[in-house]
C-alpha cells in the first residue's frame, strides 16, 4: 500500500512541476495581465511541489504513511480544484453558492445579427477585408440591406468607416467604405453605435485616412453642422483633429458656432480648444476664421481662459503652442 501511494504521489508531484513549467514560462498567450497571472500560479504550483515532494521524501524515509498520504493530498489539490472549477457551471462561485449553478445553458450572443443573411455575409466580409466578396454581394440579388442595423446598431456605413480608420490598417481599407458609397449608402448620423455619432468618430480619427474618409463622407452627403450627441457642433468635440478641422471649415462648417455646455455662449470653438490645450486644432480653426471668442471685448473670454490654465507645464516649449499665441495675440 504504502510503496503503491509513494508511486502515485511521484506521478502527481511531476505533473504538478511539468504544469508549474508551463504557466511560468509561456509567453504567447493571452494578454501581459493574464501572463502574469499565469506566472505567478506557476511559481506557486512549484513551491506546492517542492513541499509535497519533500513530504513523499520524508515518508519513505521514516516509513511513515501519513507523511506520505499528506503529500498525495497537497500534490493532488490543485489537479482536483482545476477539475471541479472546470466542471462547476457557476465556476468557483459556483462550487460556494449552489444559486449561482446556471442549470439552462444560454445562448450564444448574437453577433453582427442583421435581419437577412446577404447582409450578415457582407458585415463579415467588411470584418474580414474581403473586399471582393463585398463588391459580388452588393451586385448579387437579393443584395445587402443598406440601411439595416446590427444588434449594436452599427450600420455596413458605420462598420466600413471604423475599419477605414482603424489603427494598424492601410490605405486600402477605405475599399470596403467606397463600395458601400458607390452601392447608395448614405451617410446618416446614427450610422455607428449610440456611443457616438458618425461625424463624432470620423472627427477624431488622425492621419490622411481618417481626412480621406471626413472627405468621402461629405461628399455622400454628410452634413459638416451636424450635431454630436450632446447637441453641439462637432467643433467642440475633444478630440477633434486639426486635420479634419481644416475639411470640415472648408466644406462649410458653421464659424460662428457657440457652446453650449452650462450657458457658456461666448466660448467659441477656438476658446475650447485653447481651454483643452489642443493647441494645433484651435491654430487651425482660428486660421479658419473662427473667432477667438463671442465677449464683449473680442479675445478678452480667450484670455481669461489662457490665463487660467498658466503654469509650470511643457506647453513653452511646443511650437503648437507658440504659433497659436502668436497668432491670437493682438
């Protein structure tokens, strides 16, 4: 009995060490979070290894059992608790609290649900940059259902024009947005989901594709004035990029737009910038034309604002921030 439990304590002791190897040394998986985590299991799984290993040791040696029961026991732990976690619906909550055991499977979330399949088969093309895929579907019958929405409410317009300006994307992603354009697919602002407004997303997106795709998108028919989610203009959005500043302006964005927020209507698109430190974007809107702001005494609310935000910071020494003060300073 005893020699076949020393037996089984190895045989559990080295698939503690081999799984202790595995979690402490993989680095291809998951995020770094979870690689963390997975290193810090592997060291603890080891250290649990060593201690059953010297108890199984301490067993044989003294020809005690218990000794070696033990470390069978503590080896074996971690094997039956990744078990049980994995069997228990409710995972380890679920071993604790039986109301936690969901007893019904669920679901599967829906995921790009648009009502017909053409359309679902051209969401997945756009998601899998598949554009010629995308260009036979919107020419097959029955086509693609232009104007349908997602479960997320995202649009094909709203799905093509995230994949265009995505990070990491080229040039060429714009395909799938020019073929949606060229198919009839007008540019509405709910065209992406309620987070956001289709001008809001494009506004903020850096480099020449997001300019690219703002131009494209006005041109289908895109409204420059039209308004965020919040009701104002999209001058005002945060992050807007000096890039898409410059299109909007000239393709007939309102100048003489004022805020909103908390009755603030003498700031202009110029003084929130300024007052954001997004020193380049209000160069570009006051080069513009946009006012520096709608006071009584025209630069005076700009100042104010200027001033207030004065002090030991880098803005000295960016030259964004220098041609701005340069050009607004009387």
């Amino acid at each position: 009995m005893i020699r076949s439990l020393s037996v089984v304590g190895t045989i559990i002791i080295v698939i503690d060490v081999v799984a202790a190897a595995v979690l402490f040394f993989s680095r291809d998986i998951g995020d770094a979070a979870t690689r963390g985590v997975g290193t810090g299991l592997g060291v603890a799984l080891a250290v649990l290894a060593v201690v059953a290993a010297l108890l199984l040791w301490a067993g044989r040696a003294t020809d005690r059992s218990l000794l070696i029961v033990l470390a069978c026991v503590l080896g074996a732990a971690p094997l039956v608790f990744g078990v049980a976690l994995k069997a228990s619906p409710g995972g380890v909550l679920g071993l604790i609290y039986p109301s936690m055991r969901d007893r019904t499977p669920r679901e599967p979330s829906a995921t790009y649900a648009f009502p017909d399949a053409a359309t679902r088969e051209a969401a997945l093309a756009i998601v899998y940059q598949d554009y010629a895929k995308l260009d036979s579907l919107l020419r097959a019958t029955p086509r693609p259902d232009l104007s349908a929405r997602d479960e997320l409410g995202n649009s094909l317009l709203g799905m093509a024009t995230r994949q265009a300006i995505a990070d990491g994307n080229a040039t060429s992603d714009l395909e799938g947005l020019r073929l949606l354009l060229a198919a009839g697919a007008r540019p509405t602002s709910d065209a992406v989901e309620d987070e956001k407004t289709l001008l809001e997303l494009v506004a903020a997106a850096r480099g020449d594709r997001g300019r690219l795709v703002l131009e494209m998108l006005l041109d289908a028919g895109l409204s420059p004035n039209a308004r965020m989610h919040d009701g104002r203009s999209v001058l005002f959005h945060r992050f807007l990029t000096p890039e898409a500043a410059r299109v909007l302006l000239a393709r007939g964005a309102d100048r003489m737009v004022r805020d909103t927020v908390q009755g603030a209507t003498d700031w202009s698109p110029v003084t929130f910038h300024a007052e954001q430190r997004n020193w380049a974007t209000a160069l570009v809107l006051f080069e513009g034309g946009v006012p520096r702001d709608h006071g009584s005494a025209p630069g005076s609310v700009l100042a104010r604002v200027i001033a207030a935000g004065e002090g030991p910071s880098t803005d000295a020494n960016d030259a964004a921030f220098k041609a701005f003060m340069a050009a607004v300073r009387p």
